[in-house]
C-alpha cells in the first residue's frame, strides 16, 4: 500500500509519456521513411524496367542498322524510343552512343533531383551506345511530405491515445487504490484512537497520558523546570451509580470530563484512568503554588451540582498532587505518588487536595505489606486471642471476660488492633478473621468450665462489616451449636457507629440475637453519634462507656457530666454499664460514686493469655471462697 505514494505515480506518468512519445514519434517518422523508401524502390524497379524494354527494342533495330550511321537515324531512333510505352511528363528518355554523347532524347528533361537509370546496348558483343531513362523525383519528395504530415497526425494519435488512455486507467485503479488505502488509513486511525483514547469521555486515556508525561517529563529535566500530577477520583461515586443507575454515571463522567478540561490551560492534559479516576498533567511549571490554585478550580468544578435524568446531585472529588522532580524523576514515582496522596486526601475526609509527602509513602508501604501478610495470617495461626476480665464494681469479683485479637506477626512482632483491623474491615478478611474469633472464644470459654471455672460470659467484638455480613447469623448459631457454649454466655459488642449507619437494619439484626438469647453491648459509648435517648430503641444489654471518657473525668468537669448521664439512663432502663480503660484509684472510685456495674482496665487487669486468664480466675474465685 505504501508503494501508492503520490511520487510514484508521477514516475508512472511520465514513464508512460516518454514512452507514448517515443512510439508516435517512431509513427511519425516510419510512415514517410517508409512511404519514400518504398516508393523510390518501385520508381527505380519501373526505371530499370524501362530502360530494359527500350535497350531491347533499340537493340533489335540496331540489329539491322549500321551503328555507323547512328547519327544520321536520329530520326529513326527517337521513334523507336516513342514507339515504346508512353512517358510521363516528368520522364524522359535519351539514347547515347558509346561515346556517351546524347544521340537522340524524348521528352522534356525532368525537374531536378532526377533518379536515372540506364541498360547498355550491345551490337554484336559490344556496347554501340546506352539508353538512359531519367525521372523526376519531385513527386517522390512531394509524396513524402504528404506521408509526413499523415506521419505526424498519426503519431500525434498514436501519441494523445498512449498517453492518456493509460493515465486514465492508472488513475482508476490508484483512485480505487487510494480509496482502499484512505479505508485503511481511518480503520488504522480508529484503532489508534481507540489505543489512546478512552471511549465515554473522548479524553486521552491511560496509553496515551503515559506518552505525554514521559515527554513533559523530559522537556522538564532539559529544562529545569518542574511539573505535577493530579490524581482525580471522585468521591462515593458507587452511591451514583446504584441510585440514579449506570447511564447516570456515564453522564456524570462525561460532564466531569468537559468540566476538568474546561478549568484547565490548553497546554495542560487531563485524562480518565478508567472508573471515576482522572489525572491531570501541568507541565512546565513556573511555582508550585500555581498547582493549588488548579487542584481548588478542579474541586470547585466538580463540586458544582449536575442534573442527570431530571434530578440534581452533587459529587465532590479528591485530589492527589504530585510534583515533578521533587515527589518522583520518572512516570511511575510521580502517577503512584499521586495516587498515594489521593488515598490520603480519601482518609483524611474526601473533598479535598492533599500533596504528597513521603511519610505518606512509608504508611502505605507498611499498609500494602501488612495487607498482604495480614491475608496468610489466619492459615499460619498467627492470630490469638487475649482475655481481659470485666470486674464487678461493688464486689470486685470476675464477672466477665472480653475476648481480644491480637497478631503476633513473624517479623514485626505484635501488631496492634488498630493498625490491622481497618485493613481486615477494607478487604473484607475480617469476616473470616471474625469467625475465627467467635470460634476460638466460645472454645475457650467452654475449656474454662471444664476446668471447673466459674461461668462467666465472654464478649466479642463486631466489626461493621462482619454486623452487616449476610451470613453473621447463621455463622454464630453454628459456633454456638459446634463449641456447645450457651447462647446467654455470649456477648456481642457492637460500636456506637456502626448502630447508627443503619439503624432499621441493627435493630432487626440485634432482635435476632436476642431471640437467640445471645447478649448484645454497645461499645465506645459516648463519642457522639446517638443522643442518649434513642438508646431505647435497641434491645441490648449492655453499654460500654468509650474509654477516652473515662481517660479524662478527673480534668473534665464535662466528662464527668457525661459519665454520669450515661451511667444514669443505663440503670434506668435496666442496663449494665460498664467503664472501660479504668487505670486509677481516683477513676474507678468516681464510677463506684455513681453506681457504675463493671470496670475494666489495667487498674484491675491488662488483657491476658488464656491460661494466664485461667490462672487469674482461680486465683480470684479462691480469693472469694476464703472470704
Ligand atoms: N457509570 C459508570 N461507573 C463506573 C465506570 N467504571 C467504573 N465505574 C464505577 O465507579 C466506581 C468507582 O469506585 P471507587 O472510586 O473505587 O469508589 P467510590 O464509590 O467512588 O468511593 P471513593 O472513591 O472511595 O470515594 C465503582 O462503583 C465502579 O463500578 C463507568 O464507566 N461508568
Ligand atoms: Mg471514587
């Protein structure tokens, strides 16, 4: 295809001219070449004839003359040469004797040039004389210049018809061609688009953005100048999509695109990474702070409400800053460090640009290793549990237990909750991480009264996604049925939070539990979600006043208020209350003060192995049994 360039067909043309040229000239030139060379033959063939037939009719005269007396027949010979056949006007014919001298001449001598030929006459055995029969040879010039001028007009033909005809057939079929190549040129065109292009939103995709930003990249090194990378992602946009549907989706990111482009410079590159995810590209940057202007213009641009199928909606989105030679020299550094700052303006509340830093970095490194390790944890038993004792306010007995993850991780040594459970909850192991623990807790617990401890229920903590898991309630009965522990000597604690995220359907999950029997607590109370008076609502058992309370009653006059309050509802519509994280004298005789049921706390005990566990009850119950 690529022969069909247009240089090559201006090759071809001329070649074709040249050669039609070539053949009409040879036309030209063969018809009266031809023309004379014939014609003076057959003139020369007619001459020879002539002179033949008039040598023989003079030689039989001859035959009875004496040559002698040649010169007085002149008479006699010019009619022995008019007696042969008739010349023309242009011929004449001239008898010589032997001296070459004309004896006798018939006609008019021809216009020059003249074509002669002659035939020797013999008079026993010797040449008496010569006859010579002459033409002109005009006519043959004439004749020749006719053949000529057919000649040209012939080869001019030949010439026209050459020339153009196949010119016209190349120019069909390179027309056809070219008609094929420019299909293929558009088809190759498409598929390029496609290559570089996302489809929805006609902005530059992936492909392409890694193209531009390895060349803004090196234009920037050449230079000395710096660049950035703006991570885009809108916020909740799974909300969009399950509400308003797909389509409305797919308008929203069409209406994102037109409105990231639209507060953009001509020189800067947005593209979509696919789902909701954008990347914006300012090369050459003069100051760094002229990204902040652009990462708020983005925001607000977002922030804007759009209407879709006839409702208005608002999305906002996050933003993720990178900047070129500073946060990364290459495209992977600056695109993963921008996306890590977006992670971090998500964590940090949506809604708003975060700059790389590389303290970032370390924590999502720590994240990604602790996220892979964290999956093989379960399989390699490097899960245990830690038992804490809940005591009794008044008596100081033992009257519970709450059950503790812990990970003891092979290189970092224990890890604590608060790192890993929030990487459990986002990949979603904590359902089968919670399952191991509800398992492992009813087992010991049953282990305990075996040993002939005294009966006491165990707490375990829910995590919202596993309260909101499908599968919560059959999975409980089930451990409940396969360890054999009693329905009423669970527990299961249940955050302030995770409540109210959907408070219809925690109650009917909490009503299920307690038909089972199952005990239910409210952990972390007191950090703000509910008011005191919608705890009525729930059947539960039990409220955990959140620790940071309890951690400042002696300086806050309001955390004591607030203490107070909840010890004071919870006994007034019959619940226990339990304090948690007690650490002194001063804390734990406050709640006492103000009839708080159970402490917990490294005031009384830290949470403790199962046989440490074990050896503390005995220890206590034989403490009880001597009083
Ligand atoms: N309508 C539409 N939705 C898409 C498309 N591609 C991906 N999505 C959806 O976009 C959502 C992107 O999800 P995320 O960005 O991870 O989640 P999010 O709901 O925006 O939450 P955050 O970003 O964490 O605030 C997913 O629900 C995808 O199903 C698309 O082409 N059209
Ligand atoms: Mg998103």
């Amino acid at each position: 295809m690529t022969s069909l360039h247009p240089r090559s067909n201006d090759q071809l043309a001329a070649i074709v001219g040249r050669l039609a040229l070539a053949i009409a000239l040879i036309v030209a030139a063969v018809l009266p070449l031809g023309y004379s060379i014939l014609k003076y033959r057959d003139l020369a063939d007619y001459l020879n004839l002539m002179a033949e037939v008039k040598a023989g009719a003079t030689a039989r005269t001859l035959i009875t003359t004496n040559p002698e007396l040649w010169p007085y027949q002149v008479q006699r010979l010019e009619e022995l040469l008019s007696a042969e056949p008739i010349l023309l006007e242009s011929e004449a014919a001239n008898i010589r004797d032997a001296k070459d001298n004309v004896l006798a001449k018939m006609g008019r001598s021809p216009d020059p040039p003249v074509l002669r030929r002659s035939r020797a006459v013999h008079e026993s055995g010797r040449v008496v004389g010569r006859i010579e029969v002459e033409r002109s040879l005009r006519g043959l010039f004439y004749g020749t210049a006719i053949a000529a001028v057919l000649g040209l007009l012939l080869g001019a033909a030949v010439f026209i018809t050459l020339r153009v005809l196949p010119l016209r057939a190349l120019r069909r079929v390179t027309g056809a061609l070219e008609q094929e190549v420019r299909q293929h040129e558009l088809a190759a065109e498409r598929a390029e688009y496609l290559a570089y292009y996302d489809s929805l939103t006609a902005l530059p995709n992936r492909s392409m953005f890694s193209k531009l930003l390895n060349q803004a990249i090196r234009l920037a090194r050449r230079d000395g100048k710096q660049l950035a990378v703006l991570f885009v992602d809108l916020d909740r946009f799974k909300n969009i999509n399950d509400t308003l549907g797909h389509e409305a989706g797919d308008l929203l990111l069409q209406e994102v695109a037109k409105r990231l482009q639209a507060c953009l410079r001509e020189s800067d590159t947005v593209a979509r990474l696919g789902g909701d995810e954008f990347v914006v590209l300012l090369p050459a940057l003069h100051d760094v702070a002229d990204v902040e202007v652009v990462a708020h213009k983005i925001l607000a641009a977002t922030g804007k409400s759009f209407v879709a199928l006839g409702q208005e909606f608002r999305v906002t989105a996050s933003v993720g800053v990178s900047t070129f030679p500073k946060d990364g020299d290459d495209e992977q550094s600056l695109m993963k460090n921008a996306d890590i700052a977006m992670y971090q303006a998500k964590e940090d509340g949506k809604n708003h640009f975060q700059f790389y830093s590389a303290q970032m970095n370390t924590n999502s490194f720590e994240r990604l290793a602790l996220e892979s390790s964290l999956r093989r944890a379960l399989d390699h038993g490097e899960f245990q549990l830690h038992y804490q004792p809940k005591i009794d306010a008044r008596s100081g007995a033992i009257v519970g237990i709450e059950a503790l993850l812990r990970w003891q991780h092979p290189e970092l040594g224990m890890v604590a909750p608060t790192q890993f459970i929030p990487i459990a909850e986002e990949t979603g192991l904590i359902v089968s991480i919670g399952k191991w623990v509800l398992k492992t807790a009813c087992t010991q617990n049953v282990a305990w009264q075996k040993m002939g401890l005294p009966r006491l229920h165990i707490a375990v903590n829910l995590s919202r996604r596993q309260f909101s898991d499908e599968g919560l309630l059959r999975d409980v009965t089930s451990i409940l049925e396969e360890t054999g522990m009693s329905a009423d000597l669970l527990e299961l604690e249940i955050t302030e939070s995770t409540l109210m995220h959907d408070v219809d359907k925690a109650i009917s999950t909490l009503k299920a539990f307690r038909d089972m029997g199952v005990r239910l607590a409210i952990d972390n109370f007191g950090t703000g979600y509910s008011s005191l008076s919608n705890l009525e609502q729930f059947p539960i058992d039990t409220i955990k006043i959140d620790g940071s309370l309890i951690h400042d009653l002696s300086n806050h006059a309001e955390n004591r208020g607030i203490a107070e309050a909840i010890i004071a509802m919870g006994r007034n519509l019959s619940l226990t209350v339990v304090a948690e994280c007690v650490e002194t004298q001063a804390q734990a005789d406050f709640l006492r003060e103000h009839a708080c049921d159970e402490f917990q706390g490294f005031y009384f005990s830290k949470a403790v192995t199962a046989d440490k566990f074990a050896e503390l009850l005995e220890a206590r119950t034989t403490a009880a049994e001597e009083v």
